[in-house]
C-alpha cells in the first residue's frame, strides 16, 4: 500500500496528502529528514531491484543528506498505470517505467520505445543526456508534474516462436504478441508483424494454448517469465533498445533541500551503468545455458539490417509534428 494508504491516523493521512514528502522528522527545515516511496512491478531478483531501486536507496542513504528512500518491488503499490498515476499525483514519490507506458501521458516520450529508433544502448545514453533530449523531457513534466531524473537500460527486445524469424517475411501468417500500447503496435506494424494484444500475466498461456504464436521481448524478461518452455525458437532481432525512465513526482522534488535534490539525482544517475551491466550479464548468462542446454534454439543470423531500414521507412512516414521530429533527432546523435 503506498503512504496515504499505509497511514493510520487519517489527520496524519491528510497532512500526507498535502505535502509531497514524509514530514521533518525533528519538525525542523522544509525537506529534512525525509523518506521517499520507490515503486516498481518488477520481482526482489530482477536487475532492476538488486542493480536498481536497492542501488539508488543505499546510495542516497550514503549521501548523508537527511534523505531516505524505501522501496517496494514487484508492484507492491498497484500496477504500472496505477503508480505512475500515484506520482502524477504525488502518492508515490517515485517509480521506474517503460517509456512507451509513460507515452499515454505525454506521447513524444513513448518514441523512446520505437523499433530500431537507437542502435544500442550508448545510443540512447547519449541522445538522452544531450540537449536535443531537454525538450521531450521539459515537455513531459509540463504535461505530468513529473520529472525524469534518468533513464536506464531494460534490454533489447527479440522475437520468439515456434520458428525462426530472420527477416520481415518469416513473419507472415504468425500472430504475435505485443504490449497493447500506440508505440508497440506500431513497431508490430513497422516489423510486418500482425500484432495480437494480449495481457502480460497470460502470455505464457496464450503461448501454450496457441492463442498466439509467438511474442516479443528482452532475454531476461523471456526467462523469467518461462517463454523458454512454450516456445523452440527466439531469434536475435534487436528491434528496440528498451528504455525505463525513473521519475519523481514534481511535488516531491520540490519539497526537498538542494542537497537532498543533488543526492537524489547523483544516486539515480550513478546506478545507470551498474543496472545496464547486470542486465547484460544476466542476459549472456541466459543466452549461453540455452545454447549449451537447447531449451530454446537461438536464431543468431537474423536480418537486422533489414528490419532496421523497413521501421524506419515506416516512422518517417507515419510519424508527425514533435514525434517525427523526436525521432529524427535520434538518427542525428552521437
């Protein structure tokens, strides 16, 4: 339950409610002594717990700076569309979530998730922390009263089935799964890919049951979720650089002292390369108990280069206004 929920004496709840952080602890300075709620729906072992959210909570308690922050994994505190609208709201004061998820409230950010939008992961660190990124982001919070303190990487996205996919064409006549978002479905469109939405928790049912044939999404996410199991094939698509955005409700970030501010965003931002390095981990740890087991048969000579000239002949035509523009400015950077 998030703060709000949590708080017994209903005085207390109301002043809570007020105020986007906990109160002073010793009734002293706006911001001093204050705990702050992290959110996020993934499991206690995923590398965005143990390499994210854990990281960034000992990090700021490292900072000295009366700042703690409390974090509650596999969606302790609702689902994704329930949190994020928890910080819009102040509830929660923070939250890691995809880009195309944060897209239904501000679209130009959802472009982060497009196919083959960056060509790794440095790509995207690199457009994220340049200038051409400060518009999209000011924007956002505009729109939210949410800020993005960073953004960290959640894997590159593949393609399983109960066949290879090595080109555009291998997915004729497959119905495949994607996140019912406008972005996802659009990369399924991109990808020439007849996309079939389907809730997350029953994937690997309707992966099972033939419902669908086949579906989408990083290594470790895949096994997991043990796609592995009703699945022989996952080909090496590298259609999208996955992005997480960790964000802070605006009313929480200004509730606290510049010390506390420059601690936050240093923890957060000082995480991001120890997140992307267990997450790379754990993925080649996978790839290579596949291909020594042949739980599932890795497709490794896909054609990306194809697919990569086929989504983004489809964004620029498809793509307008500050969304077009978002997305050109990806293919202009370092």
């Amino acid at each position: 339950m998030n703060r709000l929920l949590r708080t017994t004496a209903p005085a207390l709840a109301a002043v809570l409610a007020l105020t986007a952080c906990s109160s002073s602890s010793d009734g002293g300075d706006e911001g001093r002594g204050t705990t702050l709620t992290f959110s996020n729906s993934y499991t206690e072992d995923h590398p965005h717990t143990r390499c994210g959210i854990d990281l960034v909570a000992e990090r700021v308690t490292e900072a000295d700076v009366d700042l703690t922050v409390d974090t509650f994994p596999n969606s302790q505190l609702g689902s994704n569309t329930e949190t994020f609208a928890s910080v819009m709201s102040g509830d929660i004061d923070m939250d890691v979530q995809g880009s195309a998820a944060l897209g239904a409230a501000h679209s130009p950010i959802g472009v982060f998730d497009a196919a083959y939008a960056f060509d790794d992961v440095d790509h995207m660190f690199s457009f994220f922390d340049s200038p051409a990124a400060d518009p999209v982001k000011d924007g956002f919070t505009e729109v939210t009263d949410a800020r993005i303190l960073d953004v960290w990487y959640f894997g590159e996205r593949h393609f399983t089935a109960n066949r290879a996919i090595r080109g555009p064409e291998d997915l004729a006549g497959l119905r495949m799964r994607f996140p019912d978002s406008p972005i996802y479905l659009a990369n399924a469109a991109a990808l020439g890919a007849s996309p079939t939405a389907v809730a997350f928790e029953e994937v690997y049912m309707a992966l099972q049951q033939g419902i669908v044939d086949g579906q989408e999404n990083p290594i470790a996410t895949i096994a997991a979720d043990n796609f592995d199991e009703v699945q022989s094939h996952i080909s090496l698509s590298r259609h999208q650089i996955g992005s997480q955005m960790i964000v802070v409700s605006g009313a929480t970030w200004a509730g606290l002292t510049p010390e506390q501010q420059e601690a936050l965003q240093e923890a957060v931002s000082s995480v991001r390369e120890d997140n992307r390095a267990c997450i790379e981990e754990a993925e080649a740890e996978t790839l290579a108990e596949w291909e020594a087991t042949g739980a599932i048969e890795v497709v490794d000579d896909v054609d990306v280069e194809t697919f990569r000239e086929r989504a983004r002949a489809y964004f620029e035509e498809t793509l307008e206004g500050e969304e077009l523009e978002l997305y050109r400015s990806f293919q202009d950077a370092d």
